[in-house]
C-alpha cells in the first residue's frame, strides 16, 4: 500500500501543479491532503478546484477553518509586523475573491481523519490531522519529547499519525510497550507544498508505504520519503505582488526558511 500525502499549499497552484506531476510519477494508490490549502500566495479558487477535481480527500487546517467561516483574524504564525500585515490582507483577499461553495466546503472538511488497514499479521491504524489531535492550532515539532508524541497517538488510536502545520518535516519511529505486545508507533510531518520552512525553497510532500506483511515491532517496516519538488518561486512572488500583498514573505520562499 504506497499512499501520498500532502499539507500546507497555502494558495500556491504552481507549488501544488508540480507535486501533483510528481505524485503521478510515484504512482502512489491514493492521495491525502492535511489541510491549509487557502490563505497566502493568492490562487485559493484554483487550488481548491484541483484538490476537487483530482478526487483528493483533505481535512481542515487552521486557515481553511478561518477563511471558511470569514474571519480575518484567526491564530496563525508570523516573525514580523510586516508578516502579520501581509496575513490581514491576504485573509481579506481570500474571503473577498472565494466563492460561497468554497467556504463551504472548506467549513465541512473534517478535522480528523482515521484509517485501519488490515493485513494478514497486523492492522495497521493511521491518522491525520492538520496541527494534533486536539487543535489544528498546535505546533508539534521536531525536537518535541517522545512522550507527548505517544500521547497523541494514544488519543488519534493509531499506530501512524500523520500531520502539517508547522511546515517542518520529520519522521520518528517511537518505541512502545503495551500490555502484551512491543512495537514501534510512527509520527511525521509531511511539510508543505506552498510556503516551505525546511531551509530550500523546493515543496515538500511524502510517500508513505504499508509492506503488506508489516510488522510494527520492526522501525522499518514503515517505509517513508521525504519528496521535494522544485517550481517556479519567481512566478509566485510575483503573483504575490500583483495581488498586492506585498515583499514579506519573499525571503521566506526564496530560501525556504
């Protein structure tokens, strides 16, 4: 079972377009998106229309939930006033230039999604969310402690849990021992296709595969790659000015960081 999974394309049809070739390529047997596909680079109607049209099943980010219900001001990230300006104009844009059925449907995506693979030795429980299992606002990153990323597992009920947000990827195989049986729970952050944060300016998304003879007590039996996608950032910087969003974020997706 090869499955594909994206996050965070904040509005960037270009970023998404040259994924979604890539993801072709991979030949993956289906594709997740983990939210905020709105609110940044200006193309919102477009890349909702793709992630329709291409059959993709998404859950709710943070910015889908704000733009969706029509607030400006919603709890999102930013280093600057100037971030913090660009995020006030770019929400108004989106809300201003999306359609009723858009917000619609951006409000009735779900926040969690929860899947059981089962396999002849051992189901295989997935989960996915946008921030964690309590708040698509939360910041799970890297360096976060084993314990609270078991916790989260224990209350998403799953073996892989899967999430965006923070726009950083990684992947931690954590070991665990239950009442009768050892195993190895996995937690990743797929990164983000529109505004990447991992120091290159290439989208990042995974591919995630399931061996049908998995066995959890072995840390490799979840295979996962890290996919970056080059695109051309000009263009969206540009399409970013046109907009008049301003220069804020020009470093950012310059340099990924």
């Amino acid at each position: 079972m090869k499955l594909a999974f994206i996050s965070d394309i904040h509005g960037n049809l270009p970023a998404l377009e040259a994924v979604l070739s890539d993801i072709e390529r991979q030949q993956p047997d289906d594709i997740y998106c983990l939210g905020d596909l709105v609110n940044f680079a200006g193309w919102d109607r477009e890349v909702i229309s793709l992630i329709r049209y291409e059959g993709i099943t998404s859950i709710q980010g943070n910015h889908d939930e704000g733009i969706g219900h029509d607030h400006v001001n919603f709890p999102y990230s930013y280093n600057s006033e100037a971030q913090k300006e660009f995020g006030r104009r770019s929400a108004e844009l989106s809300i201003r230039t999306l359609s009723s059925s858009d917000k619609s449907y951006l409000r009735g995506l779900p926040f969690m999604l929860q899947m059981e693979y089962r396999f002849p030795f051992h189901p295989c429980r997935i989960a996915l969310v946008h921030g964690s299992p309590i708040s698509n606002n939360d910041y799970i990153r890297p360096g976060t402690p084993d314990e609270e990323l078991l916790e989260m597992l224990d209350a998403a009920g799953a073996d892989i849990l899967l999430m965006g947000h923070t726009h950083l990827p990684f992947h931690r195989a954590i070991y665990y021992e239950g009442e009768n049986h050892k195993q190895y729970k996995h937690i990743l952050n797929v990164g983000s296709v529109g505004k990447p944060k991992h120091g290159e300016p290439a989208a990042c998304y995974v591919v995630l595969e399931i061996r049908r003879h998995i066995d959890l007590s072995e840390p490799d039996s979840v295979a996962v790659s890290f996919r970056y996608v080059p695109y051309d950032v000009e263009a969206v910087i540009q399409h970013i000015h046109a907009c008049g969003l301003g220069d804020a974020y020009d470093t950012l997706l310059r340099q990924g960081q």
